[in-house]
C-alpha cells in the first residue's frame, strides 16, 4: 500500500527532492515504513536520523543486501525498480521515541557500486558494512577499516552473488613447507 504522507513527515520534508517511494502494510504491522532512494542519499538520511531531536533515540539494526540477478525475469514489475542494477542494498533502523521501524531500500549497480558509509553517524555500521562489501563486491567510501572479514585477499570474489559457482574450481589448503595458503585448479571431469 503506496502511503506516501504517512511517513515522518521531518524525514519526508528532507527526502522530498529524491521522491522516494514509501510503503507500509497495515495488516502487517502498520509501525513498519519501507522507501526507496538513491544510493546517494543513504548518508543523508543516516545524519537525519542521528542528529534530528523529533527522532529520539534509534538505532541501526541491519545493513545487508540482496541479488536481483534474475528477479525481472520471474517478477517484471520489479524490472522497473531495478533498472539496470543488481544489488539492492537495505538498511533498518528502528526508533524508539515513535515506536517505528523504518526500512530504507535502494539499488547499487554492480560496475559503478560506490556508497558512501554511514560508519561516521552509526558506528555498529563498520562491521556490517565490511560484510557487505565482501560478500556482495559494493565498495563504501569514507570506510576506516576495508579489511576482509573471512575472504582471502588474494581473491576478488564475492560468494553472494547468484552468478559465484556453487562447486569451486580450485581447492585451498595451507602448506607447512610454504608455509602460506596454497590454491590448486581441479577441474573434475564429468561423469
């Protein structure tokens, strides 16, 4: 259900330029606001929720993101919203004061995937953030601490991704005569 003016209007006032497409579900949970915006705005909308009075006390809950790559093939009314883009990055935050939880959606291309990190404004945003960007390849700028959390670097995969192999091509095991992480291409023949 498409409520645009039901949404806090402080935050709306801000995001009016970017129209963002707000929704919520009264059945469901009617505290519960969901928005689309441009990857550019995240930022703008993290210093309006840490810094603004009328919000109170909020948090961060979760920042993750999900692969589109075959969702406008099943689903072509989503294909509008994707545009190109593949990865549609989410953040939640929930705020105490009003008793609502907002859930603010927008889509990153995976060619030109920068987002600017809002680490400044909520620091528990640094480790989910470096989960992301490892995961799903979105890099965010302004990041103190880009460090992989469990990849090794020496590889620029990204194992959310729906096109990552289920079956690797190479195995991994640590040589003690090397002493170093030694990769090995196998290529099983079919049987």
């Amino acid at each position: 259900m498409h409520k645009k003016y039901q949404f806090p209007m402080s935050l709306f006032i801000i995001l009016e330029n970017v129209e963002p497409l707000v929704y919520t579900s009264d059945k469901l949970s009617a505290n519960h606001y969901i928005a689309l915006i441009p990857n550019e705005e995240i930022f703008n909308v993290s210093c309006i929720l840490k810094n603004e009075v009328f919000f109170g006390f909020n948090f961060l809950c979760e920042i993750s993101a999900i692969d589109t790559m075959k969702y406008s093939k099943f689903l072509p009314e989503v294909g509008i919203f994707l545009n190109k883009n593949r990865v549609v990055l989410y953040y939640i935050f929930y705020l105490y004061f009003l008793k609502l939880r907002l859930s603010f959606f927008s889509f990153v291309n995976l060619k030109n995937n920068r987002v600017v990190s809002i680490e400044k404004n909520f620091p528990n945003a640094a480790w989910a953030e470096r989960e992301v960007s490892e995961m799903f390849g979105i890099n965010f700028i302004l990041k103190k601490d880009n460090r992989n959390l469990l990849l090794d670097y020496t590889q620029n995969e990204h194992p959310m991704l729906k096109d990552f192999p289920t079956e690797g091509y190479k195995d991994l095991y640590y040589s003690f005569l090397e002493e170093n992480l030694v990769y090995i291409n196998t290529h099983y023949a079919e049987l």
